[in-house]
C-alpha cells in the first residue's frame, strides 16, 4: 500500500464519525492525450491536454452480516485535465445506491457528502503545481441514477430535487474554499493587485434562469459572514481565469467536458460556423450568438435548463502563491509539443511497474522537498513587483503531470479503466440481495484488471465531534427534499414555483399564509 492510500484513508478517518466502518477503492488511469477542452482560435492549433481517470467507491459491512460481506453506498468518478497554464478537476458523476441505512451511524447525508469533500480536496492537494492554476468544475443535475443502475427502486434511496442538489454541492466544495485564503484585493480587473503570500481560492456559480439574486440563494450560509469587499462565492464565470485570450470568440471561451449540458449547446451552435474560403480562416463566430453573456442566457431556454428544470455550473479557482483571480492566463500553446511528452508518460509507467524499495522512494522524496526549498529561496532573493496583472507563468511549459501521491490503490490503463466503469454500469443494485452481489463483482473485477488478490483500504472513523458540530447542518438535505417530495404530490406542479427555501403545508396554503422550513428558522436563530 503506497502512503497516498493511507494519506486518503487517515483524512477519511479524521471526519467520520468516531466507528463509522467504510472500505474505500480507489482506482485511477494512466494519464492519455485527449481533445482540448477549449476550442482554440482561429488561426491557432489546439493545446496539449492530458486526461487521467479517477473513481473512489465506499461501501460497508452490515453489523448483521457474519461473512463480511460489502454493499457499495456511494461512488464518485472525477476527470483530471493538465495542460501548462491550468488543471482541472472535473466531477463527472457522484451516486448513492441508498444502502447506507445498514450503517447503523448517522446522519447519512453528512457521512456521503464529508467522503465527496474530503476526495475531492485530497486530488486538489495532490495536482496543485508552482505557478499553476487550479480549477475545481462540476455541474449539478438531479437525476434518478448516475453510476448505479436500478438504484433508483430502492425505497431507501433519497433524490434531490434541483435545487436541493446545486445547495448540496456548494455545501460540499465550500471547506475547500475556506483551506485557502480570499482574494487579496478587489475583483475588478483593471485594476493592480496586491501579491497574496500563500493560495487564494475564490467560488463562482452560474443556474441559467436565476438572476444574480436568485442564485445568491444557493450560496452556503458561510457566504453570508464573507468581506464584502473580498467575497468567497460570486455569480459569474470565472473567464480570465480560465482562459488565456479572453477576447477569442465565444466558442473558445468555455470547455467542453464530457455528457455536459453546454457542450452539447456548443456542438450545436458549431454547426452555424460559416465554412471558410479556399485562402481563408473561419472567423470562429456563431450567426446566433455574439458574446458569452448571451451564451449563457441561451443556455437557459435548453431542454435540461428549461421546464421548471435547473443546472448549477459550479466553479473553485485556487490560485498558487502570487497569483490572485485579475491574473489573465499566459497562452503556452506550443511551448512543449505532445510528441515530447509521450515518452515521458511512457517511462512513468515503467517506473511505476520497478518502484525501488521504501528507503528508496523516502530519499526521492527528501530530494524531491530539498528541490523545493531551494526554489523558495531562490523566489523569496527576487524583487516583489507591485504590478500583479501580469501573466503568470507555469514552472516547467510542461502539460504533462502525473503525481504519483494521487494515483490511488490501483493504477490501470485507459482501457481497463473504461472496462472498470462499464462493468459497474452492467450490474444491478435494486434491492440489497442483489446489490451484495454486484459488490462482490465489481470488486472482484477490479481487482483481476489490477493483477491483485484484493484492493482497497479499511477505515475507520474518529471524529468524536461529529454529532454536535454537523449534524443539525448536514440534515437539512433529507428533510429539505422530503418536503419538497410533499408538497409536489399535494400541489402538481405549483411546487416547482415555490421560492428556493420556502415551503407550504396544507393548512398554510388553504390560509394563504407562507411558512418557513425548520432548517430556516434554525438558520435565522444562529444570526
């Protein structure tokens, strides 16, 4: 077992409830050339992009169980993508089979979102590098099953509406944000920056449909104590830290991830892309749409953010040491081609298949640190300039990284991965009975494509404070949705026009009267 696995485990451990048993496997792909995320500009070719793989299941041992039989109750798939200037941590799919029950511990929803929180935070220590920008990406979109099929028939298993999933999510990358400091100036972006010491992180939502009012509402209630003048959470997309020329046409402007809802908008709008001349470069421009402002006002009147639906897309921008959110990107298309970076992945994984022994690996590491502390010597002789709109530039030009802290119980190549996921998308998790089953499999499974015996890691929970510091704040999420679930059977589909956090009971709607939830009122004694 490498000490990442442990370094996951211990910092599962540190936020579970003191007893709390999860078996936790995580796997990862080697790391592959894919298309660019963004699509480059005229004239200009692609950058080079690699894309590693990562999924993390947790699953339990029922106390009734005497064979010490698992049950999967939650998995979270994430994509990492690498160029020079950027890398971004894509949440591509978090699921529950609503097996959770049979942990005789609560509450739930805090133990599934305390394991999202504290996977996702442990990939965005591992990948951040000198100089580069960091970027967590997800989209909220309630629906019944992601990664487990039949789930959904298990009675046990709780569904967020809309609303309630996006609140969830900024709730979940919300102590992430706090593990940084806030932006060390104003946010306007002509104006010069005071250099911030240590990494700052600032969070941006958009809900297509929602003014900026509206969508302050799904802000985490931490946001509401946050300097005005350094706010943590804004509603807006965070374009000049995410891209290099922020005056590119639209279409170059937003990334295209996979099974996205704006991707498919842009694919779409790609095909009003007039053709270019013989001697001629297409101008990159749509017919409908001019600018991105407009993009994102479309992107409210599509199928999946229309008809009473709504889709968060959320942001957290971490910056390195120096960098501060004004910073526009430096283009470093071109500076290391993709041909010269193959081999590099190529050795990595010989290496990783000859790995030296443990004193071996402990003196990489003290090399590895010495190297660092002479570079922060180096950095702290140089003369600060006052002048932080300036591109910052990343430390090697190099878009390949592939840190061997964040590669998980079992590495596998791409295929084998892709076979990993498919085959927990075959299995069936309708009922505990068969849910056992497909356990078994899909471990099994694993397993046999990592030419192991067993894979995976015991933790066990320590948080002896989890009850009193959470658990009035992390209950909220079921029964926020039971009472969505209540009044929508009660009302139709007048509840889908009820203001975020408000609800009615039957003998408030037949007086006409509004009524706070409970979690509300809580809320408004805390202040």
């Amino acid at each position: 077992m490498s000490k990442v696995d442990v370094a996951l485990g211990d910092l599962l451990a540190k936020v579970l409830p003191t007893d709390v048993k999860v078996t936790i496997r995580h796997i990862s792909s080697t790391p592959s050339t894919t298309t660019a995320l963004f699509a480059p500009s005229p004239g200009e070719e692609p950058e080079p992009t690699y894309c590693e793989n990562h999924f993390l299941s947790a699953s339990v041992i029922p106390g009734e169980k005497g064979d010490g039989a698992e049950i999967i109750v939650f998995g979270i798939e994430v994509l990492v993508y690498t160029t020079a200037h950027l890398t971004t941590i894509f949440v591509s799919k978090a699921d529950s089979t609503g097996h959770l029950h049979l942990l005789k511990a609560g509450p739930k929803s805090s133990i599934l979102r305390r394991v999202t929180n504290t996977f996702l935070s442990f990939l965005v220590q591992t990948h951040q590098r000198p100089g580069v920008r960091l970027v967590v990406s997800l989209f909220a979109r309630s629906q019944n099953q992601y990664l487990f099929p039949g789930s959904i028939e298990n009675a046990e298993k709780h569904v967020l509406d809309d609303r309630g999933l996006i609140k969830w999510w900024c709730r979940a990358l919300d102590p992430i944000l706090r593990e940084y400091e806030p932006e060390s100036a104003s946010q306007e972006q002509d104006k010069k920056h005071e250099e911030s010491a240590r990494s700052s992180a600032t969070a941006y939502l958009i809900v297509p449909g929602c003014d900026k009012f509206e969508t302050r509402g799904f802000f985490p209630s931490s946001a509401r104590s946050d300097d005005k003048d350094k706010p943590r959470w804004l509603n807006a997309y965070p374009l000049r830290q995410l891209c290099s020329k922020p005056d590119a046409p639209p279409r170059s402007l937003v990334p295209r991830f996979p099974d996205d809802p704006k991707t498919r908008f842009l694919i779409d709008l790609d095909d009003e892309l007039p053709a270019p001349a013989d001697d001629e470069t297409s101008s990159g421009h749509w017919r409908s749409v001019k600018s991105l402002d407009q993009f994102w006002e479309m992107m409210s009147f599509r199928q999946e953010c229309s008809a009473g639906r709504l889709v968060g897309f959320l942001w957290l921008v971490i910056n390195p040491p120096g960098v501060v959110n004004s910073n526009p990107m430096l283009s470093t298309t071109g500076l290391l081609g993709v041909k010269d970076i193959t081999a590099t992945v190529k050795d990595a994984a010989k290496a990783e298949t000859v790995l030296p022994t443990s004193d071996a690996t402990a003196r990489s590491d003290q090399m590895q640190v010495s190297v660092i502390s002479e570079k922060s010597k180096e950095d702290a002789s140089i003369p600060q300039t006052s002048d932080q709109t300036k591109p910052q530039q990343a430390n090697d030009g190099s878009a390949f990284h592939w840190p061997q802290a964040a590669r998980g119980h079992a590495v596998l190549d791409e295929e084998d991965y892709k076979k990993a996921i498919n085959f927990l998308l075959e299995q069936d998790f309708y009922n505990e009975e068969v849910s056992f089953a497909s356990t078994k499999a899909f471990n099994d499974k694993v397993a046999a494509l990592a030419d192991e015996l067993w894979i995976g890691q015991h933790v066990v929970g320590k948080n002896a404070y989890e009850e009193t510091t959470v658990s009035s704040q992390l209950s909220e999420v079921p029964a926020t949705m039971l009472l969505v679930r209540k009044r929508k059977k009660d009302e139709g589909a007048a509840s889908d026009q009820a203001p975020s956090g408000f609800t009615e009971s039957a003998a408030a709607q037949d007086s006409g009267v509004n009524v706070l939830q409970g979690s509300l009122i809580r809320k408004k004694k805390k202040t």
